[in-house]
C-alpha cells in the first residue's frame, strides 16, 4: 500500500534524500506582516486560462486558473511573497547539492533567476520577514547535520545575508511569521549527521536495490523539540520563547487572525527513528505572542469506523484496531479567527488510509469533521473497503481566498471503482465555504498535481507550486499556476 502524504521526519542519513511538503507560509504585502488577502484584483498575468467557471469574481470575471510563465526550473519546494509583491521560490537538488532561488513576478507573469543560498539545505522553514523580507532558517545539510544559521533575502538588491543564529540547530521546524513581522521558529530535531547518530541500517529501511524491500527497525537516533525561538528582524537576534507542550516536528503551522499562532500535529514516531509523544500526533496548540506561552488547542475527534466501514462493501476490509500514523496535513487561517486543516492522513503500513479535514473553532478550542471520510482499506483479504466517488484531499493544495473560502485544489483525487488514487494526482479543485459547510466545484487545475502547496498572495489571487505527477517515465515536477477568484 503505498504511503498518501510526505513524512517530514525523515532519518539523517537519509533525510537530505526525503523531500518535505512546506507550510504554506503567511502571505507578505508591502510591509511583510501576513494578513487575509484583500479583495483587490489584480489583472491576470498574460496567460490563456486554463479552466473557467460560470460563477462571477468580484470583478464580474468568471475565476479562472492561468499559467503561472513558462521558464521555472526544477521541483519547486518553497515560496514566500517579497514585500515588492513578487514571489521567492526555493528548490532543493541533491546532485549537485545546491538550493537553487528564483523569482516569479505576478504583474508580469515573468521569471528570473536569484542569488542561491551558499550551502544546500533542506527541511527548513521559508517565511516573511518585516520589511518585506524572506527568512529561511534551520533544516539539514547534504550530511544530515541541523543548521542554526539564518539567511535573510533583500528584494531590494536580491541577495542573501546571513543573520543571527538559532540559539539550537534543529531540522523541521515549524514557523510562521507574527503579526508585527517577527518570525516564531517551534519544535524540530537535532541531527549532528551520519557520522555518530545513524544506524547502520537506515538506508536499508528507506530502500534496497534489487526490489528486496525490507522492514527494518530503525532504533532512536533522535528527540523532537518542544523548545521554540522568536527572530527580530530589527536586531537580528534569536530570543528563547516559551516551549509547546509537546515536542513536535514538521509540524503544520499558521498565524490566526488574532494574532497567535496555531500549531497541529508532528512527523516522526514508529519507523522513523525520531522519538514522538504520542499525544503530538493529532493535537494542536497556540503560541500568543503577547504572553511568550503556549497552550493546548484541542484534539482531533475520533473517527466513526462503524460509520465509514458502512459505506463499503459488504464484508469488506475493516479498519484496522492499531493505532494509526496522523499527517500533518494543510493548515489555512480563516478570517472568521479559526483554520481549517485539509487531507490528514491516517496510514496503517501494508493495510490502507484514511483522509480526513477539520475545522478549528478558536473560541472553544474544538476541532469538527468537514467533509467526507475517504477511505480504502486494502487488507488483509481482496474485499477491499473502498468509498468510491469520495475525493481523498491528501496531498492537495489550499489557500484562503478573499471571500473567506478555501480553495482545496489536486491530490491524490476520488476512487473510482475501486482504484487506488495516487501520486498520478488530479486536476479537480472544490472550495471549501465555512459560511455554509459545503464544498462547491471549483474550476480545475490546468494539470493533475499531488503534493504540492500554495500561497495567498497579496492581491487575492492563489499561487501553486511544487509537486509531481506520475508519468510513464516516472515522477516529473508540475508547472506552477495561479489562481484568479
């Protein structure tokens, strides 16, 4: 049964190979504070659309999904919007090892290569800064060893400098930028690399050549972090903050409409080598900036397997009584003060998965089922338990829009008779409109993607980046698009 999410924990002999989703970072108007995107529309970059729909935007144009150029290069893994609107987009390759930068102008719709970063990282976080500045800190050299440097990319000269240091090197941290520009950097692990804290056989438990796959232990190498840390751009000095709760890593991270910053869940745990609460994995809690604490923010409500194994055939596969791997899924802030969290994933190895979405009420800390369960459910006999025309939303893309809705675009997409959706991905796109619960068509996507992220930009639109396509040939990078509402 193959994995429906990306784990972002990955073993530090082998985490420099193990590519990570990223956080949809804040979007960055002028002044780099993250905000709710405006109603102002832009007008669309100078691309034929690719899908139309009958419903009006704002300005009387049908929404529509553009190109978003023609000349990005490579996988596209991380994006932060510049105070002089245009987009920073970040790709991490390991031969050569380098994080290669560019930038994506939306009133042009042009791209244009930008200063790299000096050394290769990967897992790190990649948000605004005040003064319309991107922060990238943190994450893991081609060795598997933590970073503590802190670059900081200046679209007036397009260049990097480096910055304070972490007060602790940590891979896969989470972080988001607060409301007066300083960056909040939470959780993650320390590696020191393969030469002291590897087991010997963790590059077996990832892949053998031959096809002779194995299950393999992999024995605690490493301790995720509950200790967190605030950046001032003004001095460029890291300050210890309260820490979470629990120790997390990877996990999804946003700021609130208040101000706060909301954290869910963790990567890690069994088969990872990274030691995890189990309480981490699907729990959430909330930073506020004012008192330097956080505090707990509910759990996720258990799922009904009765009900879902109701919708199957009959005697089919039930879900399984062990306890399942939680993703982290796609955390997007709502103007209303609460989030929503698109495509948990729910994994239980050689058996199946379950999708599920959720939506934060800020006011009593409560987590609500929105959506339908998507399940399949593969073993142990051939009577799979299967909810067919149900879309499974891992790996999908969501944004905020103006309205208040949430564009929930790609993914691994419905089962239809059966079939397992995968990383071939889809191009099917729904909003998700927390006014009335429903989750009404959106125009599709110009090319079926999984795994991938967006961003709300500035002027309202979306912009998507990042994940793959399964071909004949094997995996290839999706074009990046934009959204127009």
């Amino acid at each position: 049964m193959r994995r429906s999410i990306v784990i972002v924990a990955c073993v530090a002999l082998i985490a420099s190979g193990c590519q990570a989703s990223a956080t949809p970072a804040p979007s960055a108007s002028s002044a780099s504070l993250p905000s709710a995107p405006t109603n102002t529309q832009a007008a669309g970059p100078s691309s034929s659309a690719a899908a139309t729909s009958a419903e009006p935007s704002a300005n009387g144009a049908p929404a529509h999904w553009v190109e978003a150029g023609g000349s990005a290069t490579g996988q596209l893994d991380h994006a932060v919007q510049l105070g002089d609107e245009r987009v920073l987009v970040l790709s991490d390759t390991l031969e050569p090892p380098a994080t290669s930068a560019q930038t994506w102008d939306p009133g042009s719709n042009a791209w244009r290569p930008a200063e790299g970063l000096n050394k290769y990282r990967s897992l790190y976080v990649a948000v605004p800064a005040a003064g319309g500045l991107a922060l990238v800190t943190g994450g893991n050299n081609e060795n598997g060893a933590s970073f503590s440097s802190t670059y900081l990319f200046d679209p007036s000269t397009d260049t990097w400098t480096k910055s304070g240091l972490l007060g602790t090197a940590r891979t896969s941290p989470s972080g988001a930028t607060l409301k007066d520009g300083r960056v909040l950097v939470a959780g993650g692990y320390f590696a020191s690399g393969p030469a002291s804290n590897n087991p010997p056989d963790a590059r077996l438990a990832a892949f053998h050549p031959g096809g002779d796959l194995r299950d393999i232990d992999i024995p605690p190498f490493a301790t995720a972090m509950a200790t967190s840390e605030v950046f001032d751009p003004a001095t460029g000095i890291w300050s210890p903050t309260g820490p979470m709760k629990y120790a997390r890593l990877g996990a999804s991270a946003v700021t609130l409409s208040d101000g706060r910053v909301l954290v869910f869940g963790s990567g890690g745990g069994d088969g990872s080598g990274i030691i995890v609460d189990d309480g981490a994995f699907d729990s959430a809690e909330a930073y506020d900036p004012a008192t330097g604490k956080f505090s707990l923010a509910g759990t996720l409500p258990p799922y009904d397997a009765a009900a879902i194994e109701a919708k199957g055939a009959p005697n089919a596969n039930p879900i399984p009584a062990s306890p399942a791997e939680i993703g982290s899924g796609t955390l997007v802030a709502l103007p209303d003060g609460g989030a929503v969290l698109i495509g948990v994933d729910y994994y239980w190895k050689h058996q199946g998965d379950l999708t599920r979405s959720f939506r934060y009420d800020a006011t009593n800390n409560t987590w609500s089922e929105i959506g339908e369960t998507w399940a399949f459910i593969g073993e142990p006999t051939a009577v799979a338990l299967v909810t067919d025309g149900v879309q499974n939303v891992a790996g999908s893309v969501a944004a905020v829009l103006p309205d208040g809705r949430v564009l929930v675009a790609g993914g691994s997409g419905p089962t239809t008779n059966g079939s397992y959706p995968g990383s071939e991905g889809t191009d099917i796109a729904r909003y998700y409109d927390p006014a009335t619960n429903t989750w009404p068509d959106a125009p599709s996507m110009p090319a079926p993607a999984y795994g991938g992220s967006a961003i709300s930009l500035a002027d309202g639109s979306v912009f998507a980046f990042g994940g793959t396509v399964y071909g004949t040939d094997g995996d290839s990078p999706v074009a990046p698009s934009r959204f127009i509402p």
